[in-house]
C-alpha cells in the first residue's frame, strides 16, 4: 500500500526516512507514459486533425464510452495491463529496449515475438484495420494504437532495459522523491500548473520545430522509436547526482512538447490512413 501511494503519487512531499525507503519501493512499480494528462493531449490533437471519414468511424467504433474521444480513452491501455487478466500479456508492448550508443531498431533482437511498443502499434494497426473483426475487438485495437503512439514518443519508453527506461534512476527535487521516467511522464507537464484543455491550447499555438516538420510525416514506428532513444541518450539527458531543479524541467519543456505535438499528428495521420481512406 505504502508503495503503490509514494509511486503513483510521486509529487507528494516526503519525509528523508520516506525518501529513502521510495527510492527501494518505486523500483517496483512502472510508471506511466506522459501520465494521463500526456497521454489525454496526444488523444485530443489527433482527434481534432482526423478527416471526416476517419472521424465517423472513430465515432462508431468508441460508441458507448464514458467519453467517446481518442482522448478520453487514451490511457485505458495502462489501466487494464495491471486490472484485467486477460490484457497482462500486454505489459511489455509499452516499451522497447536499446543498448546504450545504440539506437537502431532490429525486431528480432529490440522486440522478440513483437513484444514491444513498435511491435503493439504494428499488431494493433492491422486488427483495427480489419473490418472483419469484432466491432469490440477493433475498439480495443483502436485504444492500443492511440496509447502506443503516445508511448512510443516519450523518450524513456525507449530507453534502457537496466534501468526499466529511467524507472530506477531516482531523482530529488526540492527534497522530493521522483524518478527519471515520472519526471518525463508527469512533472515536466504538470509543473505548469495548468488542465489538460490549457496545455492542448498552448500547444496548438506553437509551431512544430522545423527539425520535427521534416520528420513528422515518417511513419513507420520502428523510426519514432529510434527518434525517442537519441534523445534519451543524449549528454544532458540523465541529470548527474540524481538531482534536478526547475531549470532542468523548463529545458526539457520544449523538448517535450515536440514529441506530444508529433505524437499527437502522427496518431492522427495513422487513424486517417486506416479509418479515414488515406
């Protein structure tokens, strides 16, 4: 219980025996891909760039939800890997591994029998592409591929098999316990102090980097992953003695923010390919 609270709750504010023990316990537990509010904003950037086509099938398919967007069910893919058995056996599709000073992507050894991020988008692509499924089955595959797309885009959800994609790095901020990976998911969003609805504002009003404008287009997940690993692997990406201050958040803000916008348009371009006739 005492785990579960420190590390799905890694803001709160810890005593120094507490920080200490969070650092043995949060090892345990993954941390989510851009958190809800991450994962809710590349949901609804996609959903305001589908074509209508690709809009009345996403309308279909997420008939009956609570809410009926690809953001309201952006991260349904993290709530039943750990709440229902039968969707278990997608835990490892939320990451893919690579070694360090090694960034290109090899299926055969990055992504065994397809068990990685790369591996999900491309299995779940095909099933919601599939008009003889299940309507229920291609809604589970359309809610995979929003989540995947969104995962694939946070730099630590490529990164290093040692460390669980920064989940054991430990770092303190203002005498708080968090890790590197929480850090990427939640803080360095979340530290604005503004709604999901603020933040999906501000990011429409920014311009993709012309860097990320070449890019945006690549579609093959393979290479959205690689993208993710050279930036974890950057000199300035892990922070030295396992601190950081606001400075670090605010350098890596924009940063972020081109991969959520990428994600957000590439999920987009995806779901309009499959759904929406090109």
């Amino acid at each position: 219980m005492l785990a579960a609270l420190i590390c799905r709750h890694p803001a709160m504010r810890l005593s120094s025996a507490l920080l200490a023990i969070s650092a043995l316990l949060c090892t345990s537990l993954d941390a989510y891909a851009w958190g809800k509010t991450g994962h809710r904003i590349v949901g609804d950037l996609a959903q305001a760039r589908l074509n209508p086509i690709a809009k009345a099938a996403v309308s279909q398919l997420l008939q009956g939800e609570a809410d009926p967007t690809l953001g309201g069910i952006a991260s349904w893919a993290d709530y039943v890997r750990e709440s229902v058995p039968e969707y278990q056996w997608t835990v490892p599709l939320h990451w893919v591994n690579f070694e360090k000073d090694q960034c290109h992507y090899h299926a055969n050894t990055n992504c065994k029998e397809g068990l990685c991020v790369v591996g999900g988008i491309e299995r779940f692509s095909k099933e919601l592409a599939d008009l003889s499924l299940p309507l229920e089955r291609r809604r589970d595959a359309l809610k995979f591929v929003v989540h995947f797309v969104g995962d694939i885009h946070q730099p630590l959800h490529a990164g290093f098999a040692f460390d669980r994609g920064g989940n054991d790095f430990q770092i303190s901020i203002q005498r708080e316990g968090w890790n590197l990976h929480s850090v990427w998911d939640s803080l360095i969003i979340d530290s604005l102090k503004i709604d999901a609805q603020s933040y999906l504002t501000r990011l429409d009003q920014q311009a993709l980097t012309s860097e990320s404008s070449q890019i945006v287009a690549i579609s093959a997940p393979s290479n959205w992953a690689e993208e993710s690993c050279q930036i974890m692997q950057r000199a300035d990406f892990y922070p030295p003695r396992h601190k950081i201050t606001g400075r670090y958040l605010e350098a890596k803000r924009p940063q972020a923010d081109q991969r959520l916008k990428l994600a957000g348009e590439r999920l987009a371009s995806l779901l309009n390919q499959i759904l929406g006739g090109g």
